[in-house]
C-alpha cells in the first residue's frame, strides 16, 4: 500500500475511524476501498490495537503507530470513555 499524497491531520479528539473517513472523501472513495484489502477489520482497530495494522496505515498516512494509537478508543482512559 503506497502512502497518500495529501492527508490532514486529525482533529482534536477525532478518532482514528472519523478522520481515515474524512481522508477518504478528499479522495472520493469510500473507507472501506481506501484501506482494503489489508485493513478490513478497521472498526475492530478502534477498540482493539493490533501493531501490524497500526504500521500499515502509518505508511499509508504518514504517520507514527504510535500517532495513530492515540486516536484509537483503547487510547482513552475510563474517565474520557465515560464523557
């Protein structure tokens, strides 16, 4: 998977999901042709970190595993999933 040319930056407090959403509409195409085939469990991401897919779409938007980790829901501590 080739990186994007152009990708924004995450909002603050924007999840990994909403922002890889809005990237793919720069494009027009949905998220699901953007990260496919090799991340398709995308949604799971968001509640579960798996390393590999975190470096594959590291690549894909220049960017640090760790950067996007902490748009992902396991990032959050209780107290910011409560609000």
């Amino acid at each position: 998977m080739k990186p994007l040319p152009v990708v924004f930056r995450p909002l603050a407090g924007e999840t990994l999901h909403s922002w890889l959403n809005r990237a793919a509409a720069v494009y027009r195409m949905p998220l699901d042709e953007l990260v496919a085939p090799s991340l398709a469990h995308l949604h799971r991401l968001m509640l579960e970190t798996d390393s590999d897919a975190l470096q594959t779409l590291a690549r894909l938007t220049r960017t640090t595993p760790d950067f996007l980790f902490a748009h992902t829901v396991s990032s959050w501590s209780a107290e910011e999933r409560l609000q």
